[in-house]
C-alpha cells in the first residue's frame, strides 16, 4: 500500500536515539494502517474537534503523521510518555513538521484517566477519539520488565513481561473502553507472541469492535496492527 500522507520529518540525532525509540518497521506499519484509515479517521467527531491521544510517543513520529492526516486544526494531540527525552523529542517533531503535539510526562494514561473517562455507556462527553499505543512488546522475564519500567527509559520501550502484553493487560482492565468517545478508535501494535486473536477477543468482551487493520512480516517478525472501535 503506497502511503499518501508523507512520513514525518525527525530533527534526532543519534544521540537522542540512545534515549528515545527510533522508528522502525513497527512505527511505519502503524503509519500505514492510519493510512489507510484516513477516511474513516476523517470522519470521526463530525471531522473536526477531535481528541487524539498517543501512549508513548517516543520521537513524536505517528502522532505528527496523525496531525499531517488529519489536518492539525481539526484535532488537539496529547502525547505520554514516561521518558522525559522522549517528551523533548515529541515537542520538537512537531515543531519541525508545523504541527502542535502536547507531550505530557504520564505513566500510561494516568494523567488523564479520571478526566478522558466514563463509566456510563451512553456517555458523549469529551473522550479520545483516536488512542494509539505501540507498546513495549518483546516477551522478557518479569524482573526484567519491572527494571525497564521503572528505569523510565530507552529498556522501556520494548521490554513487555512474559507475553510482552503487560502495558496492553494494564490498559484493557483499567477499561479501555471507558476513555474512548462513541466510535472512537484504539489502534494497538503486537506481534505473533502477544496472541493478536487473544487480545481481539478481549477487546471484544469489553464491548468493542476489534479486527486486525494490518499485518506484515517484517524481517523475523509478524506484526499486527489491531482496531478497536467504540460502538
């Protein structure tokens, strides 16, 4: 699939990749499934207005490319991350690509989780619109994951627990589906060992719509980039 909106300029050395996650081919499938969303993206919240939030936007890649697609007076970008370099390198991504991101020094989204949600159902308030997490994936003992966690850096970034799904676990039970705006839309990345089919199903049980929106090999790995949609 050719992408049509362009990827974004990174004014990063690398010496702040030393600290913050370089994009790779895992960032770029996560591009091209937002890509190819544009339409249905466009068309959330009435196209304007929207509320779009990124858990650990490291360089500040997709959620610039999120502004460019979406048109950057149409939505307010909050970014979170845990590593404050990655919130430096967020805040310059957007100014070099014209585009305001607003990165928040934030555990997952605990810094807005009493605000962005529900627990009525027919709530329509103020929500995400649009929630992206490319999550620490790789399957690590669970020492090594509480380390990398709580060393607040570049180890945090991939070191995922035994299914490499603890972050994605934490955020499904707290009630995903509480933080999101009726149709709004979670996409998640995951691998072959975090079980995709796993977690559509509970995804599913918590009252979205969840299907694969794009797969690849890239490499030695099989990445899946997951949809979940609010009815």
């Amino acid at each position: 699939m050719a992408m049509v909106t362009p990827t974004p300029e990174l004014p990063l050395s690398k010496a702040d990749y030393r600290h913050v996650y370089e994009p790779a081919e895992d960032t770029f499938a996560l591009l091209d499934a937002l890509d190819g969303d544009a339409d249905r993206l466009r068309s959330l919240n009435g196209g304007a207005g929207m509320l779009c939030v990124e858990i650990g936007s490291g360089s500040g890649c997709v959620s610039a490319f999120l502004a460019a697609l979406l048109g950057a007076t149409n939505a307010a970008f909050l970014t979170l991350d845990v590593n404050d370099k990655a919130n430096v390198a967020t805040g310059r991504t957007g100014t070099a690509n014209g585009v305001h991101l607003s990165p928040i020094r934030s555990d997952m989204l605990s810094a807005l989780f009493s605000r962005c949600s529900s627990r009525s159902e027919t709530a329509t308030s103020a929500l995400i619109d649009i929630l992206l997490f490319n999550p620490p994936y790789v399957p690590t003992t669970e020492a090594e994951e509480a380390a990398a966690q709580a060393d607040q850096a570049i180890a945090g970034a991939w070191a995922g627990g035994s299914m490499g799904t603890r972050l994605v676990d934490q955020l499904i039970e707290q009630g995903i589906e509480t933080v999101l705006a009726p149709r709004g839309i979670f996409y998640l990345v995951a691998i072959r060992g975090n079980d995709p089919p796993a977690l559509i199903r509970r995804l599913e049980a918590r009252g979205l719509s969840a299907q694969i929106a794009l797969q690849r090999r890239a490499g030695g790995e099989h990445l899946f980039i997951i949809r979940a949609q609010r009815k």
